[in-house]
C-alpha cells in the first residue's frame, strides 16, 4: 500500500514513524501548509507518548501544501488523515469524490451525525478509522477474548484515562474544533466498550466542565441486559504532574483483567501489568513485549494494507464503530 499523510502535527508524526517500521505500507507522501514541516523540520511536534519530532528526511516523499495535490497523485493509494478533528468531513469527502481509500485518525468526526453520515457515503472498505487501544496488547486481548469466547462472555468493565493539561493541542474545549477530553481522550474507551459490551442505551454521567465542555467525569452506562455494569472515568486535571494515565479492570463469566499505567512529569512512571485472575484461584501475568509505543500503530497501518490489497476491514477499522463510539460520547454532553 502506497499511503500520503495529510496534517502533520502529534498523530502525523506518529504514524510516520509506524509507516518506516511496516513492511506491508510505504508513505510516499505527506501534506503540510507549513513551509518548515514541508523542508523536514518536525521537531516542535510533542505529544503525551513515544519520542518527539526530529528532522526528517524528505527527499524520497512526494512533498506538497494541499489535500488536492495528493489527490491527484494516482500511485497513492490510501489517504491517512491526521489533521485536527473539525477538518476530517471535508477532506474525507474529497477523499471519497476522488476515489481514494481513507485511514481516518480517531475521531471519526465532531459528532455523531456527521460521522454515521461518513460511514454511510463510504464505498464498501473505503473508510477506515484509526482506534489505537485495540491494537495494544495490554487492550488487544479483551476484544481478542471477548471474540473468541476464551472466558466466556464480558460481564462488568471499569475504564479510566486522565491526563494533565493538553497544552499542545490549540483549542482543546472547543467543541467545534476539538471537542474536549470526551472527544478527544474518552472516545478510546467508548470505542472499546462498544466492541466489548454492544452499544450501550443510555447514560449517567457526573462531570466537572469548563467553558461548558466536560473536563472531568465519571459515567455509568446502561444496556439493554441490565445484568452488565460498566462505566469510565477520567478526563483532564490541573497539574502537569499528572502526564497521562490509562487503564481498566473488565471480567469476563471465567475470569477478570486488570491492567494501568502512568507516567508523571518527573520522567517517572507506575504500573500493573496485565494481570488475568481467573475464576479457580490462579493468577497470570502473561509477557506481551517490550513496551514499544509505536508497535500498535505498525498493527494499525498494517491492517489498513490489508484491506487495500483486498481483505475484509479489520471491525477495530469500522467506520460505523467509529461512529458509534462518537454516539457513546454524546451521551454523556
């Protein structure tokens, strides 16, 4: 698979980085208005994981300003949009007028409607949409679990992710740019209960918010079988102390999980690893790598290659799950 980026920003350089690593997608392209990440300068890109932007070079890559210029270019065969969240309809569209497929960076959309209308206009395997957590080992192995049945059905699940001021993101409460911390942070987890559990049917959210937008929050969701409990919680507070926090604690009939993980401004950082508690008293900490943030975003690329060369959509790629993880975040505004 031939692949352009479009926006070069945190994500952007983050899939750079997996495309140099897979061996089933080549970036062959990116676009950039910025004259200085267009010469390869990308070293005032930081984010909240994995290493910060360095001088790249660009003399292999087919460089230009504009989506159309990528448009245009018919050896590209895939599209992957990393721009903020409130450009990603109108360049999908155009995506779609030229016939090129897309890996949308989450979210899929600002909000629910536009991106089930996305979903809806796609040509069979056109649109992906790129849900990191599944791809993650530490998180991998419910959707894996919860597909194969291993430990029965999943029962109960408690997700949390926390992080400290975003900084870096320039209009992070905006809800016609961003969107906050339930669009932009939460949406993982609502991705990942929707695979888990189904979708869910209502509700009930605590929050703290700012400028009208929720900042920080607990919510308890309901399903159709009442017997499921779930809920997720997180959000942004007010220290940089805090860096990034993520984890969970899911049961499934025969045995529950447990896995959390944070880092701090001081460089330190705390954890549980993957621990399987099963049913008949027996406790697992199986090995699952060595830790490398990059390795689920090679997964991510990989797996969009292989729906280009002509397999069926990973259903971590789906657009219409996409769509409804925005949906599972609405409910809660």
């Amino acid at each position: 698979m031939r692949a352009g980026i479009l926006g070069v920003g945190f994500m952007g350089w983050i899939h750079y980085l997996a495309y140099q690593r897979s061996t089933q997608a080549e970036l062959v392209a990116f676009a950039s208005r910025d004259p200085k990440k267009r010469s390869g300068d990308w070293r005032e890109i930081k984010g909240n994981f994995g290493p910060p932007g360095e001088q790249i070079d660009v003399s292999s890559l087919n460089v230009v300003e504009s989506l159309d210029e990528m448009l245009a270019d018919d050896s590209i065969d895939l599209i992957d949009v990393c721009l903020p969240p409130h450009l990603h309809a109108d360049a999908i569209r155009r995506c779609f007028q030229s016939g090129k497929r897309v890996l949308c960076e989450k979210p899929l959309a600002l909000d629910a409607a536009t991106a089930q209308a996305l979903a809806a206009e796609a040509k069979p395997g056109q649109l992906m949409v790129a849900h990191i957590l599944p791809f993650m080992p530490e998180f991998k192995i419910l959707v894996d679990a919860a597909s194969d049945g291993r430990w029965g059905k999943p029962i109960a699940g408690r997700f949390k992710r926390t992080i400290s001021p975003p900084d870096w993101i320039p209009d992070f409460y905006d809800r016609e740019k961003v969107g906050g911390p339930l669009v932009d942070l939460q949406v993982h987890d609502a991705h990942l209960i929707r695979l888990l559990f189904g979708m869910p049917a209502a509700a009930s959210c605590a929050k703290q918010c700012k400028d009208g937008t929720p900042k920080f929050y607990e919510t308890v969701f309901q399903f159709e079988d009442p017997s499921l409990v779930v809920s997720a919680g997180g959000g942004v507070i007010d220290s940089p102390a805090r860096g990034f926090t993520h984890g969970y604690e899911v049961s499934f009939e025969k045995a529950t999980l447990q896995f959390e993980f944070a880092a701090y401004a001081d460089g330190s950082t705390a954890s549980i690893p993957l621990t399987i508690m099963n049913a008949d008293g027996s406790v697992e900490r199986p090995t699952l790598g060595d830790g490398d943030p990059i390795a689920g975003f090679v997964e991510e690329i990989d797996a969009a290659a292989n729906a280009v060369a002509g397999s069926d959509v990973s259903p971590i790629l789906d657009a219409k799950t996409a769509a409804d993880a925005l949906s599972i975040v609405e409910m809660q505004l």
